[in-house]
C-alpha cells in the first residue's frame, strides 16, 4: 500500500457506506452507520499509510476489500 491523495481515499469510503457530516480547517469528518466514532480525514495530497490503514479499521473495513475498491475508483 501507498500513500493515497485525499479525493480518492473518499471515493473508497464513500462507496463502503461512509457519509460527509462537516468540515473544520484542513480536516473532512465523515460518518459510517454502525460505528460510534468519526473518520477524519485531512486533506493532504498525500495521506499516510498508517492513517489509511487506522481509518479503515475504524470504518471495519478490510484491507483486501479497499485495496479491490480502490482499483475501482
């Protein structure tokens, strides 16, 4: 895995179920029906591995399904 730009990691999310609720500074927060805490996202040009993989842990999303939906995207 590499680091992803912030626009496509959101498609992924997006498409697993995850919705926009706001945005404060450089940081989108999105929701997941069935999870108790937010996904925040910054909005870097380049998002680092280990928050790629802490953010789809959070969603309880697998590693082999976002790495099949992000060739999708």
């Amino acid at each position: 895995m590499t680091p992803l730009h912030y626009k496509k990691l959101v498609k992924v999310l997006k498409k697993k179920g995850c919705y926009f609720i706001r945005q404060k500074g450089d940081h989108l927060i999105y929701h997941k029906e069935g999870i108790k805490r937010p996904l925040i996202v910054p909005a870097y040009s380049d998002i680092p591995v280990f928050i790629i993989l802490n953010l789809i842990r959070t969603a309880k999303i697998s590693r082999e399904r976002f790495l099949r939906n992000l060739k999708k995207v």
